[in-house]
C-alpha cells in the first residue's frame, strides 16, 4: 500500500488500520447487509473501481441511482442493492471524514487537502472494499452446497 506520496510512518498507520480495523469494519458490514445477494458482477465493479477514491465513489454513486429507480418504482420488491449502495456510501463517508481528522493537516490549501484526503482515503477504501468483497464471496461459497 505504500507509494511515493505516502510518508514511511503513515503508509504503516494505514497498513496496520486496513489490516485491523478495517477488516472490522468490513465484516459488520457485510453482517448488516447479510440478507442482500450481492453478485458476482457487482463485486467485480466493486473490485475493479477501488482502485481510487473517485472512481469508487462515481461508481458507488452510479449503482445507488440506478437501483433507486428500480426501488421507487417496485416499493422495495427485489430491489435491495439500493439500500446496499446507501449503505456503503455512507460508510465510505465517515471513513472519509475520518482520513481528513487523522491523515491531513490542518494548514493545507483546499486543494492540498482534498488531494491528500483523496490518496489516503482512497487507500483505506480499497481496503475495506477488498476484505468486502472476499467476505462476501467467501460466505457465498460457504452457503451453496
């Protein structure tokens, strides 16, 4: 997880949180959404658009608005991916809001500071979102015969 824009002592605050406390946080919300199938294609966006901040939440965004109209339309039928997408957005949110308290400086420009938000946000995300999809899947093998 390390990169040239990531100091020594902060790429390993973000190691030891990605492999603790946001596995954590990855498994209670993989608890919390335990009675929605997710599939195969939509954890492979997941994967493929964590690779950054903007792309993940453009992507998260997209999928929240695209199953809103299917919620609306249907009254919550089949259509739980809406509450899915919800779910993650905020959850990705505060993580967000979290990176900014912890990662960055309070003396930056706006631009310094949402582009160091952005990065270690982007780093922390991916890591949730890669122990997401593994305990999703995992628990997808566990539950067919």
């Amino acid at each position: 997880m390390s990169d040239p824009q990531t100091p020594p002592a902060q790429a390993e605050k973000i190691r030891l949180l990605a492999d603790s406390e946001i596995y954590s946080k990855a498994i209670t919300f993989a608890d919390k959404q335990s009675a929605i199938t997710i599939t195969n294609h939509q954890l492979a966006g997941l994967r493929q658009f964590s690779r950054s901040w903007d792309e993940l939440i453009r992507f998260v965004h997209h999928q929240f608005v695209r199953h809103q109209k299917n919620f609306v339309r249907h009254q919550k039928n089949k259509d739980c991916y809406h509450d899915f997408y919800n779910a993650l957005h905020t959850d990705l949110q505060a993580l967000r809001a979290r990176v900014r308290d912890e990662f960055v400086p309070a003396n930056l420009t706006k631009q310094e500071t949402k582009s160091r938000v952005d990065h270690f946000a982007g780093q922390l995300a991916h890591a949730f979102i890669q122990h997401l999809v593994a305990e999703i899947e995992w628990r997808q093998k566990k539950e067919r015969p």
